[in-house]
C-alpha cells in the first residue's frame, strides 16, 4: 500500500499549544511533490494544527477513511483510479462510512470542474495553482467548521421533530382525555338536569317560588356545564380535523330566523330590542347550515350576554356581487371591548377580564375560536370591531361565489 504519512524534513517543528485543536487530514493525491507540499504548508500554520495522512489512491483513502476517523478530505480532482467527485459520490453511497467534508483540488480544473464538483457534495473546490498555506488552512477550517454547523443543525432539527412528535403525541392524549371526561360527564349531567327539570313542573310534588327560583337557578347551571363540554368536545374535533363540512344549498333567511328562535327567551328576558337589516335578496348558497347557525348563535349568545338590559343588537346581511361574498355582521350596544383585548377575542380559552366579570362564567373563552375555525372551514373571514362602553360588531364574511350558487361544491 502506498501510503505516506508525509514528514517534511525542512518544515519547522512548531510548538502548538496542546489545548488547540488537531484537524486530521486525509490527503488523496497521486503526485508526490503536491502531497509533500501540502504537508509543509499545514505544518507551518500554528493554529489550528494539522495531522495529515496521506494517500496516492482513492483505494487507498478508503481503506483508511474505513480505518480512522478524519475532520476533512483534500482529494485530487483527477486520481489514478477515480476522479475526485466519483470519491465523493463512492464515500457518500459508503453505509461503513461516514464521509467528512471534502475538497476537491486540481491543476488546471475551471469553472466546470469546480461547478460538478459542488454538485457532486465538495464542501469546496481549490485549484491548485493558487494554494497557499494560509488559503489550505482556511479552506480545511471552513469546510470543517460548516460541516459542524451542519451537523449540529441536523443534530437540532432531529431534537425539534422529535420534540414536536412527543408534543403531538399529549396533545392527542389531552384531547382523548377531553373527549373521555366530556362523554363521561355529559349523560350524568343531563341525567341530573331531567331530574331538576320534572321537580320544577311539579312531578314530584308542589314547591313554592323560592325552591322554583333554586332549581332554575340549578337548571342553567347544568345547560352552562354542558354547554362548556360541548365547546371543549368541539374544540378537539376541530383540532383533530374530525368535523366535516355537510353543505347544502341554503337560505340565509332560514338560518337567521332558526338562530333568533334558538335565543329568543334571552332576548325576552333582558329585554333587548332586536334590528334586522337584509339590504338586499341573498340567493340561497352552498353552506352547512347547522354550523352557520352553530356561529351566528354564538355570535347572537355573545351579544345578548355582553349587552346590558334595554339595549339593542342588530342583525345586518348584505350581498357584495362583486366581491362575491355575504357579510353577516352583529351589532351590540353592550359593554364592547378594549383594543388590546379585541386583538385576542378569537384566540382560545380567552377571556376579558376586569369589569367584564358580571358577564363571566357562561363560557370557557372558546366559543368565538370555535366560530372563526368553522368560518375558515367554509373559507369565510371573521373580524371584529369595539368601542370600550359603546358596543361591538362581529362580522362574518362568506364566499359566495358562482360555483356555490348553482352546483354542490366539493364537501370539506
Ligand atoms: P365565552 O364563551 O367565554 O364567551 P368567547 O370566545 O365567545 O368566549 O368570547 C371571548 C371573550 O370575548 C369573552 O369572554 C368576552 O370577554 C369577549 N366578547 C365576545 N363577544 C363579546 C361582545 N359581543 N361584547 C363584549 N365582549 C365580547
């Protein structure tokens, strides 16, 4: 084997620090006089030192890269046996190997060489003409320096994704154990609520206002409960992409009046005078219905909450041909909401605090996230605006295009 572990006799023996470090060289090169130059130049340079073996053969180079662990590879573009990029690409398809970075070096090599040397994976390409000791040295610390970069970038985005897959995997467990407590809870509670429910009509015997006004007070408390598993349960479909859009071409007209049927009795109860503008005809559009009533409920919930009694919402639907759109925007005269928590309405489990907290408690800050990812469902916007003490308006905005006024669209 002809392998050289290249002494210079005239080259000074300098004395390097120990805590410096050593980069081990593997030289691939068939002319003796270049390999012996190389070693002279790396020896001269004081930092970082260089501990070079030297090869006359891509065989050779890989019997030893086999052997030994080495930070880089300076390979002759042109070798007896293979050329420098095949070296690449033969220690590259290596499963026993795990190849350093490599520059490729030659003698009369131009842009083409340097260009399929690149190609092939060369951490760089030197032509040999224009060598120097201090251009070697810096080339052997650049090339290894980026593969280190490299590697602990690799090292860290496996981290990432291994991090991201143990993320994933509790927040699925999170939301199994949602979905568990929710059915679990949900049958005993509506178990509970029947029961209040037939004392309150008497079924089991007479009670008097105040025991009437208790068991009112009991049965909201169950219709809040259940109405927050319901939002948690739905939160967790949404995020475990589970609910599917069933659109049918339908009327908006229909959705408004089924939605102000659902709140009526909150409507009576405070008192809230109720405006209904619809500026223009809106033809019937593909939509799900129960999920565009499931938003404008929430939306109508919202504001008939935040609105103190004797004020008023008003209800606008217009058609905008040219955007191709419909807008259904709620209008309240309720406690509105500052611009710094405007910006987070939609975001999830957020909720006002401060003087809103006589509005508190009917939710679980979920109800208006759960609103805007249905919307997105439907590639719809929702936005917001507010006056702090003046009132809020939430607007929905829905595409209704040609295609989903007159064939059914492909289902979500
Ligand atoms: P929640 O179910 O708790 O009401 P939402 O996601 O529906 O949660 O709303 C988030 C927060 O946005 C509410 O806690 C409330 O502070 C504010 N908000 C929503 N709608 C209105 C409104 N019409 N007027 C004033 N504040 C509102």
């Amino acid at each position: 084997m002809n392998l050289a572990y290249l002494q210079d006799p005239v080259a000074p023996v300098l004395d390097v620090d120990s805590d410096e470090e050593t980069l081990r060289v593997l030289l691939i090169d068939d002319d003796p006089a270049y390999r012996h130059l190389c070693l002279r130049y790396l020896s001269n340079v004081e930092s970082p030192s260089f501990e070079v073996v030297a090869t006359s053969t891509a065989a050779e180079g890989l019997v030893e890269l086999e052997a030994n662990e080495f930070d880089c590879l300076l390979v002759d573009y042109a070798l007896p046996d293979l050329s420098g990029t095949q070296v690449i690409r033969t220690f590259q398809n290596s499963s026993s190997i795990e190849a350093p970075p490599t520059i490729i070096m030659t003698a009369d090599g131009g842009e083409s060489a340097a260009a399929e040397a690149v190609r092939a994976g060369a951490a760089d390409f030197l032509p040999k003409r224009v060598v120097s000791a201090q251009s070697l040295a810096r080339a052997i610390q650049n090339a290894v320096d980026k593969a280190r970069l490299h590697k602990s970038a690799a090292v860290q985005s496996r981290e990432l994704q291994h991090a991201n897959e143990q993320l994933q995997a509790k927040n699925e467990e999170i939301q199994r154990f949602y979905q568990i407590v929710s059915h679990e809870v949900k049958t005993p509670l509506a178990a509970a609520r029947e029961f209040i429910a037939l004392t309150l009509d008497g079924i089991a015997g007479p009670i008097v206002d105040y025991q009437k006004e208790i068991l009112t007070h009991a049965l909201d408390s169950c219709d809040q409960i259940a109405a927050q598993f319901n939002d948690l349960i739905e939160m967790t479909r949404l995020d475990a992409k589970k609910i599917i859009l069933h659109k049918e071409k339908s009327s908006l007209d229909d959705v408004v009046t089924r939605c102000f049927a659902s709140v009526s009795m909150a409507i009576d109860a405070k008192n809230i005078y109720v405006k209904k503008r619809i500026t223009t005809e809106i033809p019937p559009f593909w939509f799900d219905c129960n999920r565009i009533i499931q938003v404008i409920s929430n939306l109508l919930g919202n504001a008939i909450k935040y609105t103190e009694p004797g004020g008023t919402i008003t209800l606008a639907i217009s058609h905008d041909a040219a955007a191709e759109s419909v807008e259904i925007a709620i209008s309240d005269t309720g406690c509105g909401i500052a611009p710094s928590d405007l910006a987070q309405v939609f975001d999830r489990l957020y909720q006002v605090d401060g003087e809103g907290d006589d509005y508190m408690g009917a939710g679980l800050g979920l109800g208006l996230s759960i609103a805007q990812e249905i919307v997105a469902l439907h590639d719809g916007e929702i936005s917001a605006t507010s006056v702090k003490g003046e009132g809020s308006t939430f607007t929905v905005r829905l595409p209704i295009r040609q295609s989903n006024l007159e064939s059914e669209e492909t289902m979500k």
